[in-house]
C-alpha cells in the first residue's frame, strides 16, 4: 500500500476505536437492561412489506426452524437455548422476522405459537446476552419485527405478557440509541436510526426523541443517498433492503398526523427510479459489489409504489454505473471507483465489468454473491475474476485488508486500494451508442490502464467490444504481463465451441442463439460458479480470452444474435456445494 493508502486505513481504524469506546462510556447494553422502561404503551402498529410464507408456521409450530439454509429441530426445548448451526441462521432467528409467517397463517394457535416463542425469548437471559443477539443489525431487525407484529402477537393477550413483550422492544430501543455512534457505517447505521424512528413513532413516552432522530435520519439520508438514488457503498441490494423500511416509514408518519422529513420523501424519490436501473428483463438485479438472488417478490411489492412507471436512466453518474437499452437487449456496466474504506465491506473488484441480457434471458453475468454462506465464497466472489472484465497477471483491481484482527475490528474486509480514476465517454453514432471507459487500478503496481469500448447497435441484434491493457499514452511499457478476459455465462446458457477455435455458440433458454467471436485470438471455455441463485451455488461456464501486453495488448470481439436456432435445448448445472 501506498503512504496515502495506509493513512486512510489508519483513520478508519482510529476511527472506529474511538467509537467503541464512547460507546463502552456511554453504557451499551447493560444500562439498557437496567434503565427503567417508560415506553410500554403502544401507540401504532406500522406495516411489513416482506413476504410471508403462511407454510413456514407448520414448520416452526412442529418445532422445525429452517433458516440460512440451515434445519434446527428443538425436540420441545426452546429454540433459544440450543447451539446455532450457522451465523445466518442464528442472525434470522433473533432478528424475529419469521414473525411475519406466522401472522400469515392467520389462526389462533399460530399467535399462541407465537406469544410462546416470545416469551422463551425475553425470559431467557443467556440467550439475551449473546454476541450475535447484541449486534446492532440483529437488534434493528428485531425492534422492527417485533413492532411491526405486535398487533398479532397482542391481539388478546394478558396485560403482564403485553408489558413484558413492550418492555423488550423498548430494551432494544434504548440499546441502539446508546450505541450508535459504534455501529458501522452504511446500511446497519441507517437501519438502526431506522428502528429508532419506529421506536419513537409507535411506543408512548417517546415522541421527545423523535425530532432528534429525524434529524438523524435525514442527515444519512442525504450522506448515503447519492443524488441519482444510489447508496454510498455501490451495492444494489441496499437499495431494496433500505427501500422495505424507509417505505412503511413514510407510512407510520402519516399515521400518527406528521409530516415525514424531507430528506425522507426525496430519498425514496431517488431511489425508485434506481430499482429499475439494475433490473434485467427478468426482473433479476444485475450482480455488482455484493448483489445476490434479487427476492423478486419483495422487489415487486417496492415497485408497486413507483408511480411514474418510466424508462430506466442511462447514467447513474454519482454510483457510477452505465446502462444501455436497445431492442430486447441490456446492458449495464460498472464504471465507479470503489466506495470509501469504512464503507466497502461488501465492495467487490470488478471495474469496467458488465452484464448483458436478452429478453428474459441473462447471457454474461458476473458470479454475484450467495444468499447464505457468504464466509465461503467471499474472497473468490469479491476477486475480478469472478467478474466479466480484464484480470492482469491474475491480480484484482482492488486489494483488501488482510489481517484477521483489523478485519475484525472493521466488521470485515475492507477496501485499502484500487482505481483512483475511472472515466467513461458516451457517444451516440450512426446505428449504434458507444460507451469508451479506462480505470487504472492496475498502474500503480504494472504501469498498465485497462481501457474498454463497448459497442451496442440500436436494434440491440450486436454488441462489439474491444479491451486493451497498456500503460498510459506518452509511457513505456516495462515489461509484458499476462491478462485474462472473461465472460461468465449465466448458467442456463449452454456454450459451444465451433471449429476454427475462436467463436463460441451460446444458446439461450428460449431457443434464441447468440455468437461470440473473438477474430484474433483463440478462445476457452473454462468452468466458474455462479453463486446469485435461490437454490445456491451453480456450476456454469466462463468464456476466457488468455494473451499477453507484448503480443496483443488489445483484444477486439462480438456478441451477435443468430438467425439460425440451435436444436438442443439448454441445460442447467446442478447446485454445488461451497
């Protein structure tokens, strides 16, 4: 790293130190066990977008409880008492939201199921007191679950139950108020300020903190929000994850006869239009810097509150991607610098990659990240080779911390190099729009820029590229390095390869055959992985263009729609484990 590099690792480090100490001054969790309650009286029930599975509350009232892709039977103990088998499934279980499946059941038994399972909950201090129970995504998650259900969970309970169950909200309440400042920045500080606004609009005696944490609220707000709707990490699942909350938010104002923060109400403008932007044709978000299975469901529900229905934005400059639409053909490309240090824990090194669709059919993708098990695969997942862009010398464009304990202390792996500069030139020309773009995330250890030109016709039938690795104009090379291009194909495609070596038939799932061409240079099929499905990790195939600076510093191809369709039909891998 360079001296500037370190310097800004440095800071963040700091300053995450001088937030857990604050934080331990200030008291955390045991002064918020301890401070008497004055907020056990509720006020207003706000309103659950997820979708629920009434199917689910069978199996958690037969003592089954499946999360994270993970089974726990409790044999009629309770469910908090028992070793988690992962920390996905152990985060979905205190983060309560499978609250919302029971309510979907609408009977009896379930709420009594239910009012059972809470009250295991708040009577079980081990439990309480676990490291996962007390971290603030988990405890954001569950203040919003739990008052979000709390109108089926107390339909016709005891007074003593319903005291109990508003003073656990409450804990949680005054516990995220009390840490705050220690919580890591993005998406987990926004949900917690979240929860308090819920907290201060649903529980009596709170309303006195609510002009504070409005203040709170829209201050993130305009900080994470950038102005063309993206948030601040570049990830496209924060959108729909802050977009479930803040939505029923806007709500619960109205409900209580308050005009909701301005910066409110102008966020959620910004970031509807963004929904669209990453969508293929097949509803599915594209797979940039942390992105997984798109919960098509839930996305159709956010889109529901879209009123202007419009054409997605070519440009989202402020995030830094591109997308372009031409027939039944996207395009999407990532042509941003990484996000700051303190907020790329989930940033991935994958400058200038892209995604093409037809139709409803995804053809390139990058290999995205999985629903559950994200241990497993996160270092290959973030790497540029799970990416569809130029690798050189088998090196990401992006490096992250290394060391287990700065990575514990960051709350992950962090961003401490990558580009500086990443510029991009959209031109419009006879039949066709270009998009010219360079990063030079590899210059200061190879004196090489990778400069891409991506070519889409009008009628959406052709799109040529060309990527090039040499070092800045005016500069000399010092020594040849070897690169890879890849494409990663979507595993319903199915590749094959023709006879002259340098052209790869691919074949959609509705019968429609695209060609790849690369007129100079050989081409390969090699195995990848694609990680973004529901059912988890995929085999699929990566078309790989190997060369070196010397002898082709360029490398010019083609994606073109066939005419003529392919008789076999496309096969889909089978699952894989990690």
């Amino acid at each position: 790293m360079s001296i500037a590099q370190r310097q800004r690792l440095l800071t963040v480090i700091v300053n995450r130190l001088a937030r857990n100490a604050m934080t331990r001054l200030g008291g955390g969790w045991t002064l918020a066990q301890l401070w008497p309650s004055r907020g056990e009286r509720l006020l207003i029930t706000p309103h659950d977008l997820r979708t629920a599975d009434p199917s689910l509350a069978t199996e958690i009232y037969a003592g089954r409880f499946v999360f994270g892709g993970k089974i726990v039977n409790c044999h009629g103990r309770s469910i908090f008492d028992l070793d988690p088998p992962s920390e996905d499934w152990e985060v979905a279980l205190l983060g309560f939201g499978w609250l919302r499946h029971l309510r979907a059941a609408e009977t009896m038994l379930t709420r009594a199921n239910a009012r059972v399972l809470i009250d295991d909950w708040l009577t079980s201090p081990l439990a309480r007191r676990r490291a996962i129970a007390r971290r603030p995504d988990v405890v954001a998650r569950r203040a919003m679950s739990l008052l979000s259900q709390s109108s089926f969970v107390l339909g016709d309970a005891d007074s003593k139950f319903q005291r109990r169950y508003l003073r656990g909200v409450s804990c949680d309440i005054r516990y995220l108020r009390r840490t705050l400042r220690s919580i890591p920045d993005g998406v987990q500080r926004l949900q917690a300020i979240i929860a308090l606004c819920y907290g201060a609009l649903c529980l009596g005696n709170q309303s006195r903190f609510l002009r504070d944490v409005s203040g709170r609220l829209s201050d993130e707000l305009l900080r994470q929000i950038l102005p063309d709707g993206g948030h601040i990490s570049r990830n496209p699942a924060a959108l729909i994850e802050l977009l479930t909350d803040l939505l029923p938010l806007r709500q619960t104002f109205a409900a209580r006869n308050l005009s909701p923060p301005g910066a409110l109400l102008n966020a959620i403008d910004r970031m509807m239009p963004a929904l669209r932007f990453f969508r293929h044709g097949d509803g599915n978000f594209a797979l940039f810097n942390g992105m997984g299975a798109t919960p098509l469901h839930l996305l159709a529900t956010l889109l529901a509150y879209d009123d202007t229905h419009g054409t997605p934005m070519a440009h989202m400059p402020h995030v830094g991607y591109h997308r372009m639409d031409a027939g039944q053909t996207t395009l999407i490309i990532d042509a941003g610098l990484p996000p700051p240090p303190n907020l790329s824990r989930e940033a991935h090194a994958g400058c200038l990659s892209f995604e093409l669709s037809s139709g409803n059919s995804r053809i390139i993708t990058n290999c995205g990240v999985p629903n559950t098990s994200r241990d497993n695969w996160r270092s290959y997942a973030r790497d540029s080779a799970a990416h569809s862009t130029l690798v050189c010398s088998d090196t990401a464009s992006c490096s992250f911390v290394e060391n287990q304990a700065v990575r514990q202390l960051l709350g992950g792996s962090v961003v401490v190099s990558g580009p500086e500069q990443v510029e991009s030139q959209r031109e419009a020309v006879e039949n066709a729009t270009v998009l010219a773009l360079s990063h030079d995330g590899y210059l200061s250890r190879f004196g090489m820029l990778h400069r891409r030109m991506l070519m889409l016709a009008d009628d959406g039938l052709r799109l040529d590229g060309e990527d090039t690795l040499a070092p800045p104009q005016g500069r000399r090379a010092k020594r040849q390095y070897d690169f890879a291009l890849r494409f990663h194909l979507h595993p319903l495609v199915k590749a094959s390869p023709l006879t002259n070596a340098t052209t790869v038939m691919l074949t959609l799932p509705n019968r429609d055959v695209w060609v790849f061409e690369s007129p100079d240079c050989p081409l390969n099929l090699e195995e990848s992985v694609f990680l973004a499905g529901n059912e988890g990790p995929r085999r699929t195939t990566q078309i790989v263009i190997r060369q070196d600076t010397r002898e082709f510093p360029s490398i010019r191809w083609s994606l073109s729609r066939s005419q003529a369709p392919e008789p076999d039909d496309a096969e889909a891998e089978a699952p894989i484990d990690s």
